[in-house]
C-alpha cells in the first residue's frame, strides 16, 4: 500500500484519476439522494427545441406529479397509465423515470416498446436527446463512439446499472437480463404471443422476479377492442385514479369527461355555424354538479387545483387515467369538438374508434360483428368509365385456389376511398405455368381512366399460404421489379396490417406477413360507411350475389381462450369467402406504397382527373409492356370485357 501511495504521490494525474474513481465506487453504495422524480425533473431536464411544444427547463403539469413520483413509494411495484394522445407522457413520465433511475438511484432498466424498430426510433428520438441535454445524465453517459459498446441505440450503460431498449416481438431481447424496473410503453401495441413463447408483458415481467424492490410500469393509449385491450384489463385490476378538478363556479370537485358515465350527457358544448364549423365562443365544459359553462381558458388554474383520487383505495396496483380534454399548456377543446362532430355526422365508425381510442384515452366497442350482403347492394352504382375519377392508382390481389386463381383490381383515392375495378377467375391447375401466364397477363392489363389515360397496376399481392407455396414464389420472383410480392396471412390480434417483409424462404423472395384480423376490422367498418368519402368502398352495378356474399362471408365473435380470456376472432358464415381475402390483400398492396404517397392520393387524383395537356403525368410507376387480353382463358366480370 506504501508503495501505491508514494506512486500516487509522484504522479499528480494517477492520483487524480484515483481520486475520481474511488469516488464513483463509493457512491455506488451511497443511499439514493432525498428528491422525487418530479422534483429531479425540474432540477436537471431541458426540454431541447424540436421533441417539444415548451423548449426550456421543465415545469410537470400538477397531473403529471402523481404519475412521476408512484413508482417511489416502497409499496407500490406496478403502475398502470391509460391515457390518450396529448398529454404529455413520453417526455413528462416515462423519461423522466429512466432519468431518476440512470441518475439518483442507478439500476438495470428494460424499456420495452411494440416492436424493435420503434425501440431504435424511441431511443434516437427520446432518450438520446434528453441525455444529450441533460449534464447529470450526460456526464454518466458518453458519446457514443465505435470503441463503447455500452451506448448505442439500444443500450445505454451508466455506473450502477443500464437501460435497455427492446422491442415486444423480441422474445431474445425480453428474456436476455434480470431487471428491477420494467417500462412496458404502448402495451396495445403488443402482438398476443411472441414467437410462439406465450405473452410479451408476461415475458418481461419474469425478468423482475428476483429483485424484492422491483417497478414495473404499463403504459398506452388503447388500440384494442374493449374486452381485450391489455390496458384496459391492467387499469380494471388497479386502483382507477381519477384526476378531480374544481368548477371555477361552484368548487365542486370532479374528473373531466366526453360524457358522464351515468347519465350519458355531454360534457363539452358546442354549436356549429352553417357550414358545419364549430364555433369557438361556444364550447364549454359544463359541471356535473352546477351546470355551470366552464370556457377553457379556465382549464389551467382548474388542473393546478386538481388532485388524483382512486375509485378502489387500497388496491395494490396503482392506476392513472388521463385523457386529450387534460391537455395542458394550448386550448383543445374546440378542436375535440370539431373532430367529434364531423366523425358523429358523418356516422364513420373509422373516425369514431379514433376519437375514442386517441382523444379519450377510452376502448372501442364494436357495435356489431357481422353484416349482410343485401345492405351493399345499395350501394352499387354505374361507373362513367372503367376507372372512375377520384381514383389515383390500382393495386391487384391474387388468391390461389385448388383449381384456380381469382383476382381483383381496386382503385384508390383520397384518404383511402376506394372503387372495386375487375374481378377475374383464371381456371387451370396452380402447379402448372399455364394458368400461371394468364395471370401474369392480365396484371399487364392498362385499364382506362375517366380522363382518358391508361392505368398500369402499381403492386399486386399474392397468397402463398396454402399448397402452392412454392409455385407462388416462382411466379414473383421473376416480377418484383414490378411490385409483384408474395405473402402470407396472420390472425393474430392487433399485428399490423403490413408487417416488414422477410426472406426467409426457399426462393429468397420478399414474404410480407399480413395482419390479416385487423385488415377485415378495417374493411367491416369501412362497409359501414354510408356515403362517400374517407374509406368509403364504391362497388359497381354489375358485381352479383355471389360476390356480395363473399364479401360480408365472415362475422367475428368472442370466445374464451385457454386460461379464461377472451379472444375476438373471425370465423365463416358460409364456404366461400375469396372476395373477403382478396380485399385483405389488395389494402395492404396499397400500404407498399408508403405514407408520403398514400397521403398525397388526393393530389394525384386530381392530376389524373385533369385533361393531359392541363397537368403533368402523374409519378410513374415501373414501365411494363402493355398486353391484349382476347388470349386468356377466364371466367368473371368487367366493366366492357
């Protein structure tokens, strides 16, 4: 020890480095300093200018404190936040937690986010810029250079412990390290089983199991129908906290709701002026106690005022629910107001789950599970031509039969109304070339729109789900380069309409898996829609029966699972059900396209719609040799065919 000492004598830089790290393992073992997470927050974050509304240092909204701090008390281990869109979640309670944690009372962490894509993005977009702006965490955490492992998107350690980022359809990523502290965010985003090992909540929360002083949160704004959304299942075993407020008029203290559970009246009023526009100076919140008309520039000294009190004291989950009428620092009122007003005149059932699910903070409840063919029957119609006008591309599907192929082209518009263009039957044996050929020219086809020019197909999605896998992969391997995929259904619940594509298969072809139940919730309630417009589904005079059958050939229905809970899945009213499948198909062929061009539909409608020397040709899509169609051997029904 005598010779250390005369070294670290000698050597001014040994012994300040000595020093440094002598005092970093020492305050390792140190008690966690006496501060909440909510007080840590207002002490060290700066809000950087582009992640918020309110750059600067950070001030918590009084609900948010509560939702903070929960997870401190040495009772509690789970905490449970059903919230909506627009309160500030992210960056007021689940960062500021992992700050704490990183920085006052160091420990493992695990952030689990849908998937492993949104975890990278959480962490490039989140957690990196709040340690970037942060000098406690900065400090603890370096700059991620090629030589430190230990700070990438994913992972990022610090003396005492790490945080984990991972995704919950990474069984590798749930299993891989004991934690104590658990951050379960968006959980209706969750797939029901991950990789065949049962439930990703369940999954991580294992990793909790050998720490006495474990914390585990559950946080999301729903997604699921009511009776399986996770976070409606995690908030009804918690102690449902309600945030209370008082009237400004009467002191009355009560939580803010859309509609009072128990009288069902409207707690925002409005009026709206003759072109269906909600009038500012008349929305209101109204008391449930004095019926007093609160305006919103009230709303902020009432939620200063407000308090968290819970409906079943004594539970030992603690639970917060917050929804958008909350949303602090801008007025919203109106703009709720407006939302809901055009979704309930409009009578879209699309809109409405919306509002409920992401305003609310609230689950959907499906009205009904079923729908008779002789209902769309009404709503066929004759086209001008055989590509309306409001379309702005096409997309095909492929559905392969033990003596056929069927296929069915649709057009699409402005924010995904759609048109029903061809449906053809190309009979033959799917394990020979030749129906195969048929196929391949009739995706070749240009079909005519009503301003005069010839359409092309922009993608085209075949199954490969049954005995022709392999006569499948062969016929688009030879044709991706003109959006010819492959793909293969799954009905697992709330999976993703377009999942990323894989090539893992014998050919190496992309292999898109399908959320095949949440596209036909989509297209049940889009054949709800009683006029046209957003999501609405035109069908042409000329479709038969048989179609209109096979279309509304499915109903859902709820039915109790292994372990007693419940699963909503769709089973079949009647044998035949392509047409059903084919527009399964054919929405997800739309969603190849992107975002950015999906959104601009309705631009590219109207460029179409214009006459050619009046607008620039519309974006291309890959050129492709045009093909007669007098040499195919096919059965069905096109418009002039």
């Amino acid at each position: 020890m005598s010779s250390v000492n005369s070294i670290l004598d000698k050597d001014s830089r040994a012994l300040q480095l000595y020093r440094k790290r002598r005092q970093a393992a020492l305050a390792l073992f140190a008690p966690p300093e006496s501060i909440t997470v909510s007080e840590w927050a207002e002490k060290n974050r700066i809000m950087p200018k582009g992640t918020t509304d309110r750059p600067g240092p950070f001030r918590a909204e009084s609900f948010q404190v509560e939702m903070m701090n929960a997870l401190l008390d040495p009772l509690v281990h789970e905490v449970v936040i059903k919230k909506s869109t627009q309160i500030g979640y992210s960056d007021a309670v689940l960062n500021n937690i992992v700050g704490y944690f990183m920085d006052i009372d160091p420990k493992p962490i695990m952030l689990v986010q849908p998937t492993i894509d949104n975890s990278k993005d959480y962490g490039k977009k989140r957690i990196t810029p709040m340690i970037a702006t942060t000098p406690s965490l900065k400090i603890k955490v370096s700059d991620r250079v090629s030589r430190q492992a230990g700070n990438t998107l994913s992972l990022k350690e610090f003396p005492g412990g790490f945080l984990k980022l991972t995704g919950a359809n990474a069984g590798s990523g749930l299993r891989s390290d004991p934690v104590p502290i658990v951050l379960f965010d968006e959980i209706d985003g969750y797939p029901l089983d991950v990789e065949g090992e049962g439930d990703p909540i369940m999954i991580g929360t294992r990793r909790t199991d050998a720490f006495a002083n474990y914390k585990i949160v559950k946080g999301s704004t729903p997604a699921k129908p009511k009776g399986i959304s996770p976070i409606e299942k995690a908030w009804e075993r918690s102690d449902q906290r309600n945030f209370l407020v008082p009237c400004p008029a009467c002191g009355f203290a009560q939580p803010l709701v859309w509609r009072d559970p128990d009288h069902g009246d409207y707690r925002l009023a409005y009026a709206v002026d003759g072109d269906g526009q909600v009038v500012p100076s008349s929305v209101f919140y109204v008391c449930s106690e004095c019926k007093a008309k609160i305006p919103e520039y009230r709303k902020q000294a009432m939620l200063d005022a407000g308090t968290w009190v819970p409906t079943f004291p004594g539970r030992p989950i603690v639970g917060f629910y917050v929804n958008a009428l909350y949303s602090p620092w801008r007025m919203n009122w109106k703009a709720l107001a407006q939302e809901w007003h055009e979704a309930s005149e409009e009578k879209n059932p699309e809109k409405m789950k919306a509002f409920i699910n992401l305003r609310l903070g609230e689950t959907w409840e499906e009205q009904g599970d079923s729908l008779e063919s002789h209902t769309l029957r009404k709503r066929c119609e004759d086209y001008v031509a055989d590509v309306p006008a409001g379309v702005a591309l096409l997309t095909a599907a492929i559905d392969v039969q033990g003596d056929r192929l069927e296929i069915v082209v649709k057009g699409w518009g402005k924010k995904e109304e759609s048109w029903l263009i061809a449906y053809q039957q190309f009979f033959g044996d799917p394990g020979q070339g030749e129906v195969w050929n048929d196929a391949d020219e009739f995706l070749l086809t240009e079909f005519e729109h009503a301003s005069g020019r010839k359409l092309r197909i922009n993608c085209a999605m075949v199954d490969s789900g049954g005995h022709n896998s392999d006569d499948v992969y062969r016929f688009v391997k030879a044709r991706q380069r003109r959006r010819i995929f492959a793909l293969k259904g799954s009905s697992e619940q709330g999976k993703e309409i377009l999942g990323k594509f894989s090539l893992n298969n014998s050919y190496r072809v992309k292999l898109y898996t399908i959320g095949t139940d949440t596209a036909k919730d989509r297209i049940f309630a889009r054949m709800k829609i009683p006029v046209p417009g957003p999501g609405y589904m035109h069908l042409p005079h000329f479709v038969d029966d048989e179609y209109l059958e096979q279309l509304t050939s499915e109903k859902r229905v709820r039915r109790v699972k292994k372990g007693g809970h419940f699963v909503r899945e769709y089973i079949k009213t009647r044998a035949r059900n392509e047409a059903l499948d084919l527009e399964v198909y054919n929405l997800a062929a739309l969603y190849t396209i992107g975002n950015w061009r999906l959104n601009k539909l309705g631009e590219t409608a109207e460029e179409l719609a214009a006459s050619p020397q009046d607008t620039a040709k519309p974006e291309p899509i890959p050129q492709v040799e045009a093909v007669s169609r007098g040499s195919m051997r096919s059965q069905g029904w096109v418009k002039s065919w």
